[in-house]
C-alpha cells in the first residue's frame, strides 16, 4: 500500500521573547505560553500583539482576505512558541546562525524596510523571523536524509472517525488491532522516507514519537485522514539514495526543520492561555478549540 502525502501548509507571524521560570515552574495566571519551566509572560505578548494589531494597514488587508484578529493574535502566540522550540533545539543540534547569515537573508527578501512594509514585523521581530527560518531549514537539512518512520496506518474519510480510530487504537488490544485489519483502507510497518516526497518531512507523520499514535489531514481539503501508529522513528538512518537534500528547497528544508520540533514540544508539554486557544500538536500551532486538526494520543497497551 503506497501512501502519498500532500504538503502541510504552515506559516505564522514570527516574533518571540521568553522568560525564565524558576521554583516549581511558571503560573498560567501570568504568563501567556508555559513552556517546560520557562514561559513567555503575559506582558511581554501583549507587547508584541500590539505591535502587530497595531499595524492597522495589513491588519485591514489580511481581514478583507478573510482573516480576523483572533487568527492574527494565535498567529503571533504561535511563532513565540516555534521561536523557543527552534531556540532550543539549534543548541542541542550544535545549529549556529550568524548575523551574517540573517543580515544576508534579510537583504535576499528585499531588505528590512520593504520587508517591514509588507508584514506586521517590527525590526526586532523581523530578525527573529528570519533567524527562526535560518535555524529551521539548517535543521531540515542536518535530518532530511536520515529520516525514516514506521508505521501501521487506515485510512478514513472524515474527522470524527479519524478520532474515534485514534483514541481505539491508543487503548490497545484487539479493538486496535482490527482497525488495521482492511487491506483496502490500511496497512502495516509501513516505512516512510522524506524522500518519497519531500513534503512527508512536514507531516505529523515525521513528527510523532514511537509509541503514539495520530490522526491527521495528510493533505487539507482532501477528505481523507490517516491514524498512524508510530513503532519506529529513527533521526539517523542510513542515508537516502539519492541525497533528498541536494534536491530540496529551502522552504521545504525549513517545514521539515519545523516538523522536527514537535517532539520537544510535547515533551516541554506546551501550555497556551485560554485566552488564546490551544496548542495543537498535529498542526503545530495555536488555534481555537474547536479548531483542532487532529489526535495525538500515547499508545497505553502493547500491540497485542
């Protein structure tokens, strides 16, 4: 059973600024997103949606697109977060990005005055942003090649059932067992590779831990969902033949580098305040509750 799948589209506003945490870790009442034992206050996002709401001429074009200032507010919430994660795992990944490297991409895009007049950054945001997708893309391709998944998956129609499927199989025992069991609609130990398609990089399907199970919208608008459980997710297979990298551009690299994160996001276990949605690990991004993309659930019982 061969499985495609589409390009998980993700894009946000990037900005960020995180404050440490300390005791027994940062309260919910003051801060606006808990990561681990640090957390971005209140205050501080606040500052930046001001800036970015601020910005009352692409706040009107983006709302004349359809958009609202609620999806702008979890855009913003959204990269705050994506920013520490990305922080985070350029230190463990030994990832360096020079001023240099951010000056000369900022001048790529046309320089810091006319990216400033077609966005809602600030200069100091903008420097974040540009840094954020430098950090992402060397991430992508430091692990494009290395990447492999196994896993057992079915295929569904709809969202609701998708769920159900998940939360069936996250319980164990036979009952989860049969829902791999339609050779038409699933199969098992099937192996991913990036390079299959570059675009499986950014899926949740890349994303989720061995020994979870997800459901998600491999390719939104599509009417098809997919319950993977994850048995095996290895960052240092042997190589793909030929290199995905060398045939890869940099805006896939760094939604693959993106992608890389979730892990360390559930393991920080990711808190947004209320006040503006919830973090969804399947689509890697805060949104409103009834928004919710997908199931991420730990496998509680053995395969049998």
């Amino acid at each position: 059973m061969r499985i495609r799948m589409g390009r998980l589209v993700a894009s946000a506003v990037v900005v960020g600024a995180v404050v440490s945490g300390c005791g027994s870790g940062p309260s919910q009442v003051d801060s606006a997103v808990i990561l681990g034992q640090d957390s971005i206050s209140l205050t501080q996002m606040q500052d930046q949606l001001r800036t970015a709401l601020g910005r009352t001429d692409m706040v009107q074009r983006i709302t004349q697109q359809g958009g609202t200032t609620e999806q702008i507010s979890r855009d913003v919430v959204t990269a705050a977060v994506m920013h520490q994660l990305l922080e985070r795992a350029a230190r463990t990944e030994g990832i360096t990005v020079t001023e240099a490297q951010v000056a000369a991409e900022t001048t790529a895009l046309g320089g810091t005055e006319a990216v400033l007049g077609r966005t809602l950054f600030d200069e100091e945001n903008l420097h974040d942003a540009v840094w954020d997708r430098l950090a992402a893309t060397e991430l992508g391709r430091k692990y494009a090649d290395r990447l492999s998944v196994t896993v057992d998956v079915a295929l569904t129609t709809t969202q609701a059932e998708a769920g159900a499927k998940a939360r069936t199989v996250a319980a164990g025992g036979p009952a989860a067992e049969a829902v791999f069991d339609d050779r038409n609609t699933a199969a098992r130990n099937q192996v991913l590779r990036v390079g299959q398609d570059p675009t499986l990089g950014a899926t949740a399907a890349f994303g989720t831990p061995t020994g979870q199970v997800v459901a998600f919208e491999p390719s939104p608008g599509q009417a098809v969902w997919a319950v993977m459980r994850v048995t095996q997710r290895s960052t240092d297979a042997p190589p793909s033949e030929p290199s995905v990298v060398s045939s890869t551009d940099s805006d896939s690299l760094a939604a693959i580098g993106q992608r890389l994160v979730q892990p360390l996001s559930d393991q920080l276990a990711v808190a947004v305040n209320p006040r503006y949605g919830v973090w969804d690990p399947v689509q890697m991004r805060v949104v409103a509750p009834e928004e919710r993309g997908g199931v991420l659930l730990p496998v509680q019982t053995g395969r049998g």
